[in-house]
C-alpha cells in the first residue's frame, strides 16, 4: 500500500488541529461571576444574561489596550440596549487607581473592574493581553480574540449583538 497524500495528510492535520478549539466551544459555559465596579457596586451575574456580553482584558500600560478602549466605548455607546461591556484590569500594582485613571481618560461609562482573580477562575488567564472574550444572550461563550482588533472586528460584535434580539 502506497503512502497517503500530501492533500490527506493536510485534511488529517487539519482535523486534528481543530478538535482542541471545538472541544473548548463545545464545553459547558461559564458562568461568568458577580464583580465590584470601581465605584463599589455589585453586579450580579444573572443581570448579564438577556444581552450578549463582552469582557475584555486590560492593563492601563499596554498600548494595544489604549488603543482599544474607545472601540470598546463605542461599541458600548452605539448597542448598549442589545449588549454589556465589562472591562477587567489585569494589573496588579496599584490596579484601583489605574483603573480609575483609565475609565477617566477614556470617558467609560461601561462597567470597569479590578476583580480580575473572579475573572481568572472563570475564564483563566488570558495568552495576553489584551484579550476579548464574547457571550450570548444565554451566557454561552462565542468569540475569543487575543491581540488588538481592528474596526471590523467590533463592527461584527456589534452586528452579531443586533442579530441576537
């Protein structure tokens, strides 16, 4: 019997390649957890269901994240009715203050937190920063995205979020 094929080798490859990324959109959601905004309020994670959520890691030193927060407020700004936005601090030192420096500088009017371990334990640590992660309406994991993205990219968040009513 003679040796597979270049294109069946590729096929077999690919294969494999995917099953780990579909076995992780396959899995159970997370639930995502209660957190404190900045200015002390508690947000529970039930009130997150019913729209399609983003939570999108940051660090206020990080100049792919700066260029991401006003993306971000729009995308906010522009479909809050249909979607929530949570923006999780990863830093660690002095992690209040730059958060609050951040959501000020920016003009957040989405909910910001420092409660990063929550996050953590739900999501794990992000592959960097910054990192995005989208939930539907049910809570279940749809998009990941680690880097900056591009106009389109929240432009599709959106369109995706409109389609969800």
């Amino acid at each position: 019997m003679g040796q597979p094929s270049n294109a069946i080798r590729r096929a077999v490859l690919a294969a494999a390649l995917s099953l780990p990324a579909a076995a992780a959109l396959a899995a159970p959601a997370p639930q995502l957890p209660a957190f404190r905004t900045l200015d002390g309020a508690a947000v529970a994670a039930a009130s997150l269901h019913g729209k399609v959520t983003v939570v999108a890691y940051f660090s206020a030193t990080c100049p792919f994240c700066m260029n991401e927060a006003p993306k971000l407020q729009k995308l906010y700004r522009d479909n809050r009715a249909v979607l929530n936005v949570v923006a999780v601090s990863v830093d660690r030192n002095d992690a209040q203050a730059g958060a609050r420096s951040w959501t000020h500088k920016y003009h957040l009017s989405h909910p910001v937190t420092t409660d990063y371990a929550r996050f953590e334990a739900v999501l794990g640590k992000p592959k960097g920063i910054p990192s995005l992660y989208v939930f539907d309406r049910a809570g279940k994991l749809v998009r990941s995205e680690v880097g900056e993205m591009l106009d389109e990219d929240f432009d599709d968040i959106a369109r995706y979020a409109q389609g969800q009513r």
